[in-house]
C-alpha cells in the first residue's frame, strides 16, 4: 500500500509465509535519494540495515537496485519502507532549450490562469472535445535561469514539508508573478506550464526574442494556411478524404508522421482559389528513398532523405 507522492511511506503486507527462510528483494527507485530507512513490524532489522544488491535491467540492461531482506517470514509480518524522493530537472530529447521539473516520479507543472477556458467542458457537437479557446504567447512564459554547467533542479524549492508544492527561484517571471510547482496530474479546469523555457542569466533577452520569433512565425503560417492535414493522426485524415496503399504511420518524439513503400493521397480545400504553394514536413530517414510529390497527377517536387 502506499499514497505516494503525498506520503512515501510504503507499506508490504506478507499474506502466505514459507515454512523456511526466504529472501525478499524490493526495488529501490532510481528517484530515491539516500538509503531507504527500513522497519519490519514498525522494528528495524535485527541484522542490522538491510543490504543493497543491483542486477541489470532487462529492458535497457541499465542497473537497479534492490534491497535484500531475508528472514523466516510469518502470516501478517509488515515491512515498512520510507522513500526520499529527489527533485530532478528533465530536459527535452532533442536537447533544446526546455526543461520541466518531477519530485521522484511525479511530474511538476505551475498551474496557469483560468480565463477564455472556450469550450473547456465537451459536448455532443462534433469536434465537440477540442477547447477552441484561446493561446497564450511563448513569449509570456517564465523563464528557468541555469548556467550551462548548472542542475535547473537546484532552483526548486519545497514550500513546506505537509505541502506537496515548489517554489521555483531563478525564474525570470511577469512582475508581481512567482511559479509554484506542484503534481501535473492535481491541476484541473486550468491552464497550466509543464516545459518552461530554459537559458543562461546573461541570454535571458535573446531567449525571450526567440519565444516572440516563434509565437510570430506561428502566427503568419497561421495567417497564410488555406488547408492543412496532419499525417498520421486519424481525424485529419479521415477529415481529408485519405487513400493509400502499402503505407503506414507512427509516432517520434511526440510527432506523428505517415510512411509508405507505396503511395498515399489527401484531397485538400482551395475553397476561393487562393492558394498558391505547398508545404511538405519531410523527416529525414537514412533508409528512406526518395519521395515524389505529385498535385492532381503532376509531379511538384521529390523529397529526398
């Protein structure tokens, strides 16, 4: 049993004792900071603090620790393990400048304001899910201050120890606003910030000119886009009258993309016959050949890895 992360106590109850000693191995976290205190029937161990082994993960091969705790074991004994989770700074794949924050497994995010929540409850329309309400600008966000050679961690700070919330120091925020963290999955009817942009003190005001080149770049493809249809993701394409053969989708880094060894077609709207160019999102793939583009049966471009 355990109400983690709001208490990290965790409790092992053993149902079915041996009639001979046994060893029982627990999985220390990789989040666990220290070593974990031990108590079997609210006593610690007679032996002495339980000793740690490690074995290789199977899935990655990386190591995982476990503690080894062997005993003659009996109906109803209790074994007692308090856990210290560390608050760790977690950067995004591709290495740019983002960063969201997690207190031992649970993720931290800074609840937002509660205005324009257009279509925050869904109804029985069609499309009737999807919240049409407003955006906010990047260049508005708090902004995570770090030097290179720096944990962003270091500027998290636990507000009080019967409250599961952070204060986030070395942000660069809108006057007369602080950050506080607290677990992602808490935050309801709110927008929230889970990623925060990231720089160094002395690059904060390019930092932020990049969040407003964004926020404009957006804004214009935004402007200029008569038609458009994400590959890969079923609504667009069904919304767009797909066809194919020998193709397939998938889905990296939070990016859904559509692959074939043969063809697939979308039937896009021009409604007042304005549009005048087309632009293809191609991700480059080593193993991948080259790609024709062909509008109404003639050849616009190949796309090549």
């Amino acid at each position: 049993t355990a109400t983690a992360p709001y208490d990290n106590e965790v409790k092992l109850v053993v149902r079915e004792a041996p009639a001979t000693p046994v060893a029982i191995h627990i999985r220390v976290p990789s989040w666990h900071e220290g070593t974990p205190q031990v108590r079997i029937n609210s006593a610690p161990p007679q032996d002495g603090p339980a000793p740690l082994t490690t074995r290789h993960g199977a899935a990655d091969g990386q190591p995982l620790t476990y503690l080894r705790l062997e005993r003659q074991w009996r109906e109803g004994d209790t074994i007692t393990m308090r856990l210290h989770p560390r608050i760790t700074a977690e950067l995004l794949p591709d290495g740019s400048p983002w960063v969201s924050f997690r207190y031992g497994p649970t993720v931290l995010a800074a609840e937002g304001d509660r205005n324009d929540l257009v279509g925050h409850f869904a109804d029985d329309s069609r499309m009737g899910h999807v919240a049409d309400g407003p955006l906010r600008p990047l260049e508005h966000l708090p902004v995570v201050l770090a030097r290179s050679t720096s944990d962003p961690a270091a500027g998290v700070r636990r507000l009080a120890p019967d409250r599961l919330a952070f204060a986030l120091d070395h942000v660069d925020a809108r006057p007369g606003e602080s950050v506080t963290l607290v677990p992602f999955a808490g935050i309801h009817d709110s927008r929230y910030h889970l990623y925060f942009p990231l720089a160094e003190p002395e690059r904060l005001h390019e930092r932020r000119a990049e969040l407003r080149a964004a926020d404009e770049a957006a804004l214009a493809l935004h402007d200029r886009t008569v038609d458009a249809v994400a590959a890969g993701e079923q609504q667009p394409e069904s919304d767009h009258q797909f066809q194919g053969q020998d193709t397939w989708s998938g889905l990296t880094d939070g990016l859904r993309w559509r692959a074939a060894t043969g063809w697939w077609s979308y039937r896009l709207t021009n409604p007042d016959g304005t549009a005048t160019g087309l632009q293809v999102i191609h991700l480059s793939d080593g193993k991948a050949g080259p790609t024709r583009v062909l509008v109404d049966g003639h050849e616009l471009d190949t796309l090549t890895p």
